[in-house]
C-alpha cells in the first residue's frame, strides 16, 4: 500500500466539521476506511457557556477536567463538568424543567440546555487557523478523490498544475502546536490592498497572490491565490505573509 499523505481540502466555511463527517461516513458506505488515516481540522474543539443569551466563557473540550459554574435567571447556577470530550451537568438550581439531555454531549454542534435558567452549554469549532480547509492524510488516488469531491459542501483539493498539493508532516506539526499554544497576538504590519505577497506557512506556503481586503482590527487580510487556474480567495494572518519587493 502506497505511502499516505496530508492533502489540504477546500470547503465551504463554518461546515468544516460536518464535511468531516461526511467523508468519513461516505468511506464506511464505499469499504475505503483504510484509504484515509486522518482527518484534521485545524481548530480547537470549545466548550461556549451562555447565559440569559450572552457569552458567558469557553473552555477546552479536550485535557485537563474542569469545571464550570454559570449564573442563570434569579441568579441560580448551573455547574457543568468537562472530562474526558465529555460534556454533562454535574448540579442544577432548576426546580421545574430539568436539564437537558440529560445524557452527555461529545460533538461539535451538541449542546445542553437549562429552560428554567436560561443557561446553555455548547460544543463549537473555534481558534480556526485556516477558516474553510481541512487536512486529509491519505492514500489519494482518483477514486478516492472523485469520492472527497462528491462530498456536499466539499470545494476541491489545494492543487498547483491540477494535481492536490503535498502538505508536509512538519507543517501540519507546526499546525497542531500552535493550535497547543493558542494563536499569539502577533506585530502589526503594513500591508495595503493591491500589495504582491508570498504565503509563508500553512496549506498555502509558497504560493504568491494579491491582497484585496485588509481587516487591521483582526490582522487578518483575503489574498487571491491561482487555485483551481482561477483566482480564489484566501483568509490570512498578518504573520502568515510576505511581501514581494
């Protein structure tokens, strides 16, 4: 069996987790599990706590168990524990609609809810590095990668001369330790729209574009990268990018 290795895969944003799912699911139903060893998304799985409507805190889904306490309605609390990927409620001030479910919740996208306290705890994709793309390592043959690009929501592989592009093992280390770290407040720098930059790090790196839209406030920039021989746009980080003197 040939070598497996790490593809980058262009979805569309915010479905990066169901596309996942997709895919794994579509190889149980084709016998093709033992194509593909993982599936990355470069983020990190959080627990968000609300109350009342409003964003309480979030905490890890995964290391260390925790718990957090969050003041609902009339001031009564509702205490969650986190352990194990596992999300439940440990005690509740509720008296008249319980918790629920009642079961614990483990997914992107579950969530348990107080009625009686207004208090919600749900399970989201956050410190996204790479908004829209996910990594496949793979043995990517045709029809496997006829069967990826079936996948609903799935935009195609990051490829240069129509073939999907190696991401090496270092680079998706380097992902999963900054993703450890968390994203650090980066220097400013001074870019202006129009400006020619290569790409440094990420599925992208070496490949050059154009910036079309800067966000100072987030450090983020949308450079158009040649994918797909068309012009696509890309969500960066300030720190992500050089420019072309």
């Amino acid at each position: 069996m040939a070598d497996k290795k790490w593809y980058s895969l262009h979805v569309q944003s915010g479905f990066e987790y169901r596309v996942k799912a997709n895919i794994l699911k579509a190889l149980r139903e084709a016998g093709k599990e033992d194509k593909v060893e993982e599936i990355f998304i470069p983020a990190v799985e959080k627990v968000v706590f609300k109350s009342m409507g409003k964003e309480k805190g979030e905490v890890p889904l995964r290391g260390e168990p925790k718990v957090f306490e969050v003041e609902g309605d009339e001031g009564k609390t509702v205490t969650f524990r986190i352990e194990d990927g596992k999300v439940w409620v440990e005690s509740c001030q509720c008296e008249r609609k319980k918790c629920t479910p009642e079961k614990p919740i483990e997914k992107v996208g579950q969530k348990i809810k107080c009625p009686e306290n207004r208090v919600e705890a749900k399970i989201e994709l956050r410190d996204k590095l790479y908004p829209g793309y996910i990594f496949i390592k793979a043995d990517l043959d045709k029809d496997l990668q006829s069967l990826i690009r079936r996948i609903p929501r799935v935009l195609g592989f990051v490829s240069a001369g129509g073939k999907p592009v190696v991401v090496p093992e270092s680079e998706i280390n380097q992902i999963r330790e900054r993703l450890k770290r968390g994203v650090p407040k980066v220097k400013k720098l001074k870019f202006d729209i129009g400006d020619k930059v290569k790409i440094k790090e990420g599925p992208f790196i070496g490949f050059e574009g154009t910036i079309s839209e800067i966000d100072p406030e987030h450090e983020k920039v949308i450079v158009l990268v040649n994918i797909f021989d068309r012009q696509t746009p890309v969500e960066l980080e300030f720190d992500q990018i050089e420019k072309i003197s």
